[in-house]
C-alpha cells in the first residue's frame, strides 16, 4: 500500500488520496524519542557494522 501510495503521489499531478496508513501506527513514548535522538558512538557503529559482516 505505501508504494503504490508514493508511487501515485509522485507519477499523477493534481489530487491524491489521503496516506491511507495513518493513525495505524502507535504513538512513541519521550523516553523512546530520546533514544532515537540520541548520537551514536563509535563503538555501537563498529558493533552493528561486524554484526551485519561488513
């Protein structure tokens, strides 16, 4: 559904639907929003980087 939605949304000019997805997804809590905000170390980059074999 997302990408035909896009894929609508950027090929036809003039009207589109509304996301049909929206409101779908739960709402994250502050301390949640602070993680994803927050930057990341050299250390967690490496570790993610020899866990995916790269």
């Amino acid at each position: 559904m997302a990408t035909s939605f896009y894929t609508d949304l950027f090929a036809k000019p003039g009207k589109h639907e509304p996301f049909c997805l929206q409101n779908l997804f739960p709402e994250l809590k502050q301390d949640d929003i602070e993680k994803l905000e927050a930057p990341l170390s050299r250390q967690e980059i490496q570790a993610t980087l020899k866990h995916l074999g790269v």
